[in-house]
C-alpha cells in the first residue's frame, strides 16, 4: 500500500557565465581577455597595450581569479 516516493533531483543549470573580460591593469584599456583552460593554464591579452600574458593558476579557477593573479604578478597591491 502506498505510493512509492521518489525524490527526484532537479538540478538547474543557473549558473551564469563569469565574465571573460577585464580592464588591463597596466594601460587601463579594455577589454583584457582571459583564457582560462581547465588544467589552470591562463593567457591573458589585451586588446589596448598588447600585453599578453601566459601563466597558470590552480586547476579549475575562473577567469577572475586568473585576474587577481595576473595583478599580484604584475606587481602590487595598489593596483586594484
Ligand atoms: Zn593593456
């Protein structure tokens, strides 16, 4: 007797695009675009200056994080 109860997982895929492009720290220019590949490896090229960039941060991190990395690489704190 009974139904049977079924949980059922509906996993929504909300999860928004992170933002791919950002204001180059060095010319100020935009848009600095950031690749990020899966193993973590990062290039980092902006549109403006031609500054291009290519270094790795932790598997799985999102551009954003390549950016703050990127800043600290490119030297200090008062950049950002
Ligand atoms: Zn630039």
């Amino acid at each position: 007797m009974g139904g049977r109860r079924r949980k059922r997982k509906i996993v929504l895929k909300t999860k928004r695009t992170p933002p791919k492009v950002f204001r180059c720290p060095i010319c100020e220019g935009f848009p600095l675009r950031l690749d990020v590949e899966k193993d973590g490896a990062v290039i980092a090229k902006c549109a403006y200056c031609g500054l291009t960039k290519s270094f790795s941060v932790a598997a799985g991190s999102e551009p954003i994080d390549a950016y703050y990395a990127l800043l600290s690489m490119l030297g200090g704190e008062n950049l950002g």
